[in-house]
C-alpha cells in the first residue's frame, strides 16, 4: 500500500452530501483523516463530521472554517467539490424569433456557488494552511470546460475560473508548502446522469475511450492522491479523469 502521509489530517470537502463529494469524504475518512463534510443538505456519519454550510455565503464559510480549527485545531486539505448546474441555452432562436435566453438569475446562482464558493472557501482556509507549514487545496473543474458544452454558458465559464484560479494560487501560495490542483471529471455517475434516457448515456460512453461512465470513486481516488505525499512536486495542474473522453471527442 502507498503512503500517502495524510492519517489524522484535517480535510474540508465541499458539496459532501452526495456524489463526487460524498464519495471524496469518505475515501478521506477510510484513510484515516480527520474530514469536515461541508453541504447545504445533511451529509452521512460516513462522510465525516457534517455542517450546513453554504459556500456562496462568505460569512457562513468563515464560521466553519473557525469550528474545524476550534474542534481539530488546522487544516491541511481542502476539496473545493461544492456545484450546481441551470442549463439553458444564452438564446434559443425558432421559427425567426427569440423563444427563450439564460437568466441573470440562473447566471448568478452558477456563479455564486461553482466561482465565488471556491473563492470564498480558499480565501478563508488558505491563513491556516499557510500557518500549518503547507498543504494542498484542491478544486473541481469539468472537461466541459476544455471544448464546451451546449446549454451550459454559466456552469463552462465557472469551471473554465477555477482552473485560472488554480494556477494563479499555485503560484502564490506554493512559497508556503502549498499545492494547488485542479480536477476535471468526465461523465461520471452520479444521481444527474442517473436522470438521462439510456440513449444520451450510450453516447456519452461511445465518445469515451475506455468504454464506460467514471465512478465517484475514481474521482476521489484522484483528490486524494493529489493530496497526498506521493504528489508533493504537483502543483498548478488540473488533471483529467474522464476516461479519455477529451481525446475520444
């Protein structure tokens, strides 16, 4: 087995409660760390230690980032995971007229959480990685980002931010022991993809080289390898787990 150095370390991961999040925690946990679960919905006992935290709301985030510190007294990874989705197309034109446009408000509510949610989550933790020698701070971007996806101008743009914001913060922040990476998933299974008609799913798996959806696990197998001591020269990457679908497109 790989010594990845992170028993008894303390992990934030956001967007916990279900999917990619909730799979990452608990691989977190099952390695022996010491895991806040941040989610809007309660998360399970197997994810870690649960708060109801909104990441889009800087001062909720303040107030988590100070209950971790009081209750385990550092932090030295955080999984930015927290995400939603509001697909619309910018403008749906038919029959010579505008039928429908993305909303400010569906712009917004993307933004709030998938960009400012990791600003506000990193801005708040990274003081005390710093003060704890280092660390690592990990964030969820999309393949859908490196070719765009249609009907999705909000949810693309925020992940196209955090890999810019990544690299930006890998730079700043690597003087302190700090790696700073980015994760790009594919098709993965989670409860969205469960919602699709067989035949959007049979072609998402015919654009994917190795044939098939991502599990969760496979993404929080990668989080926690970037987290570990195994990848302590990494930083300012955004690694793709998509099974070749980049590639495959």
């Amino acid at each position: 087995m790989i010594e990845t150095g992170l028993k008894d370390k303390v992990v934030i991961v956001t967007g916990a409660a279900a999917g990619i999040g909730r799979a990452t925690a608990e691989r977190f946990v099952t390695e022996g760390c010491k895991v806040a679960a941040w989610d809007v919905n309660e998360a399970p006992e197997s994810a870690g230690v649960f708060q109801k935290v909104n990441v889009a709301d800087a001062s909720e985030v303040e107030a988590a980032v100070t209950e971790v510190v009081d209750r385990w007294g550092s932090i030295y990874v955080l999984v930015n995971n927290a995400g939603i989705v509001r697909d619309a197309q910018l403008v749906k034109y038919k029959n010579g007229e505008v039928v429908s446009q993305m909303t400010d408000d569906a712009w917004e509510a993307v933004i709030s959480v998938n960009l400012r949610g990791v600003f506000n989550c990193t801005r708040a933790t990274a003081p005390h990685l710093i003060a704890g020698g280092g660390g690592a701070i990990l964030n969820a971007s999309s393949v859908a980002c490196l070719n765009g996806n249609f009907g999705q101008t909000n949810y693309v743009a925020t992940k196209a931010g955090v890999i810019g914001m990544t690299k930006t913060w890998a730079r700043e922040l690597g003087k302190f022991g700090i790696r700073v990476n980015a994760v790009a998933p594919g098709f993965i299974k989670t409860e969205i993809l469960g919602a699709m008609p067989d035949k959007i799913l049979d072609a998402m798996v015919g654009h994917t080289p190795m044939g098939r959806i991502g599990d969760t696990k496979d993404i929080a197998e990668a989080y926690l390898w970037l987290a570990s001591d195994a990848a302590n020269f990494v930083t300012g990457s955004t690694l793709s787990v998509d099974g070749g679908l980049v590639i495959g497109t």
